[in-house]
C-alpha cells in the first residue's frame, strides 16, 4: 500500500476523532481545505514538518501512529492522563501507608511506655522482696537461737 494513502487515512481518523470539518482542521493546521484534501486522498505527501506539527498541535496525538501506524489512535494527553490517574492512586496508597505507620508508631510509643512503667514497677517489687528477705533472713538468725534456748529449757 502507499504510504500517501495510509498516512491520509490516518489523517482523517485524526479529523473525526477532534470532531471538525475538513475545512476547521485544515484552518487548524494553517493549510488550505485543498491540500489537506490531496493529503488525506493520498494525493500528495505529507511533509515531516506537517506531521510534526500535527502530532503537537491536535492535542498531541503520537507521531508513530502518524508516520508508521504503529500502536492506537491515541492521544498523548491520553497516556500522560493515564499516568496522571496511576500517580494519584499511587499518592493515596502512600498517605494511607503514613497514616497507618503514624497509628502503629503510636501503638508502640504506648507500648513502650508501659513497658517502662512496669519495668519501673518491676524494679521497685524486686527491691521490696530484697529487703523482705533480708528482713527474713535476719529473723531466721534471731529465732533459731531462741528456739535452742527454748528447747534445751524443755530438757
């Protein structure tokens, strides 16, 4: 096939897809109804400058599509939107992600803090226990002598 014809074919998609008359998307382009004509009949080649002027000035439609009919009618604006969307879902998951590491970073402040508190506690038992078996201990010394008094006085 021409390469005239197919690149006019993709011409006129373009036209239909920006929903203008052959005349307004000639006026778009600068060109006269005419010559878009002859390029969209396969008439007449499309310079790369046209092309490239299409491509950025119709809401940026890819010029490998344009020149080679590689890939969809698609518009760049399209992909970038696409992105754009991707990017926004990606921004909400990181903010839940934050607000749901604030909440545990939180949960183990509290925890810590307890922790602390009972390691505190746990000190303070310890020390009483200490001292209560010194306090044991040392009746334990006194009453065992009282005891062999006791028991001798008994025989």
């Amino acid at each position: 096939m021409d390469i005239n014809i197919d690149i006019g074919k993709r011409l006129k998609e373009i036209q239909y897809h920006e929903g203008m008359k052959q005349w307004e998307f000639a006026d778009h382009l600068n060109i006269t109804q005419q010559s878009l004509s002859r390029y969209q009949n396969g008439k007449l080649s499309v310079s790369m400058e046209l092309l490239i002027k299409i491509a950025h000035d119709t809401n940026g439609y890819d010029l490998n599509y344009l020149v080679a009919n590689i890939g969809e009618i698609t518009r760049l604006e399209s992909a970038y939107a696409v992105h754009q969307q991707d990017f926004k879902k990606e921004q909400k998951t990181i903010q839940s992600l934050k607000e749901e590491n604030n909440k545990l970073k939180m949960q183990f402040d509290e925890l810590k803090d307890r922790t602390l508190d009972l390691s505190a506690d746990l000190i303070k038992a310890m020390k009483v226990i200490k001292e209560n078996e010194d306090t044991i201990e040392f009746l334990i010394k006194l009453c065992p002598t009282k005891r062999r008094h006791t028991k001798e006085e008994r025989r």
